[in-house]
C-alpha cells in the first residue's frame, strides 16, 4: 500500500532532496510538506517536485492523513516535531542531528502506538563506515576521527563522528590516553568523544559529508574513509526507512537494523 509521507524542514538543503526523492518512487507518497521560514511557498518554486504548498506547523500532517513524518530540520524543531508525531500515531524518520540522551528519553516516551527511526547518517555506505570502525577497534589501541562537513553546517562535531566513536569505545575499552601534555594552540587536539577519542571537524566550502577514522597499532594503522559527494547519497537509505519504519517496533537508532546489519 502506498504510504504517505509529510516532510519536515522541506525548504531546507536536505528537505527539498528528500521530497524530489520521495515522489520518485512509486510506492511513496509527498502529502505535506512543513518549512515555517518558505511557509506558503510552493515547492516547485524551490526545485521541488510538485505545487504542493509548504504549510507552517506540523499539526498540518493531520489533516494531509500522513503516515510517516521525515524531519530534516534542526534540534531545536525536532525536540518539538518528533514527540509530536508519536503523540499522534504518527511514524517518524529523523535524519536531524544535534539532539541529545535526554531528547531521545523524551522521544522514546511519545513512541507508544507508532514508530521511530533516529538516523546520524542515511548514506549507506555511511553506515557500512561505522560497522568497519566497530568490528576494528578492538585490535587497535589509538584512534582518532577527522569528519569534514560543508561550511554551512551549525553543529559540531557531526553526529556520525560522535556515533562512530561511541560505537568503537563499545566495542573496546582498551584506548590509550592522550599524550599530550602542553596544547600549545586551545583546540589543537580536538574534542574528547566517547572512550576518549579524539574528534577533529573541518568545515570548508565544496564539501558535503565526509569522515576518517583512523586507527593505530603499534607497527600499523588502517585508515576507513566515507564521502557523500551530493545530498543523494542519503535517499536509498530514507527511502528504505520511510517504506519500513512500520516494520520496526518502537524508536530505533541508526539504519544498521534496516540495512540487516
Ligand atoms: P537547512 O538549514 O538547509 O534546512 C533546515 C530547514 O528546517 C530550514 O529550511 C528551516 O527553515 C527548517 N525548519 C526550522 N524549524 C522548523 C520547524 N519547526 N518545522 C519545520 N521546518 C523547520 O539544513 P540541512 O542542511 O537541510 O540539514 C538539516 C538537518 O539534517 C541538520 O541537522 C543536518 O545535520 C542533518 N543532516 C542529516 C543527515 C543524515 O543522513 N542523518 C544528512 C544531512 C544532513
């Protein structure tokens, strides 16, 4: 059966790519689309698929019979957007980043009668990235990641570089501690993650997403790296959540268990 799916923060960089994507596909629907800075607009205007008219407030997916919600906003909509949607029996995929343990408490919470996925990276190969970095921590002793994101990105560091670093300090508790005694320029070794793993963020223009993670052994290192080239690269994976959320009970984080991982 056809779904229909209301998009969050359509007007947005990723919110307009997600809903050419979704009316590609044949089995999806685009019913509503909510931006409150492009509200009224219509998204053709902006490159979209179709007249549909952006509309202001998320309460606008009831009236449109929405079935899944995907919010590519900001953390500050989604704390608000997201328990809404499990308020009202609404699936939702949430691609926004930002949030954190107590949001997803909340999240959690609201997810009673409907489903949630909460996703720091859509890109496939993404996810297949932090699965490499998992299975290799615990034969090495030094890590580090460097995400490099475009320059208009507002958080930092990205979610999938605080994801893949909880994930190896998981996996392996065996890190060394950092060497470093004098920071002779503050920030110069980046911030701390999970398990003490160093996080460097580079934004630049010309980017889009991007991450290494480098691991160290005494004699050799392995270098994992990811590029999403264009904001395509996310749209197999939200496609394939937004198809399946109903399958998957509860509010779950990360595709691996969409993917089969
Ligand atoms: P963007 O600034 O281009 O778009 C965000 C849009 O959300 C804006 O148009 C803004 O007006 C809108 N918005 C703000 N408040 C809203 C509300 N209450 N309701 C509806 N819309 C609202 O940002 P972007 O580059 O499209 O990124 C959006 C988010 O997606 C960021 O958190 C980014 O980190 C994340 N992201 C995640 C992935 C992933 O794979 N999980 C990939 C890329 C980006």
């Amino acid at each position: 059966m056809t779904k229909r799916i209301g998009v969050l923060g359509a007007g947005g960089r990723m919110g307009i790519t997600v809903c050419n994507a979704i009316h590609e596909d044949p089995d999806l629907e685009l019913v509503a689309a909510v931006d409150p800075v492009r509200a009224e607009t219509k998204l053709s205007r902006l490159g979209g698929p179709t007249d549909l008219v952006i509309q202001e407030d998320v309460s606008s997916f009831v009236d449109a019979g929405v079935d899944v919600g995907i919010d590519f906003t900001e953390a500050d909509a989604a704390r608000a957007n997201v328990p809404w949607m499990g308020e009202h029996g609404i699936h939702a995929v949430v691609g926004t980043t930002g949030m954190d343990d107590s949001d997803i408490d909340t999240i959690r919470a609201a997810f009673t009668t409907s489903n949630c996925l909460i996703a720091a990276n859509f890109a496939i190969s993404a996810v297949l990235m932090m699965r490499f970095a998992e299975l290799a921590a615990p034969y090495f002793d030094t890590s580090e990641i460097i995400e490099l994101h475009h320059n208009l990105k507002i958080d930092a560091p990205s979610g999938t570089a605080i994801v893949t670093a909880e994930r190896m300090a998981e996996a392996s508790s065996q890190w060394l501690p950092d060497p470093t005694q004098t920071e002779v320029l503050p920030g110069a070794r980046g911030g701390s993650g999970p398990g003490g793993i160093r996080i460097h963020s580079v934004r630049m223009h010309g980017l889009i997403a991007h991450q290494e993670v480098i691991l160290g052994a005494e004699g050799q290192s392995l270098l994992i790296r990811q590029d999403s080239y264009d904001r395509t690269s996310f749209m197999p994976g939200i496609v394939l959540a937004a198809k399946n959320i109903s399958d998957h009970p509860g509010v779950t984080i990360g595709l691996d268990a969409f993917l089969g991982l």
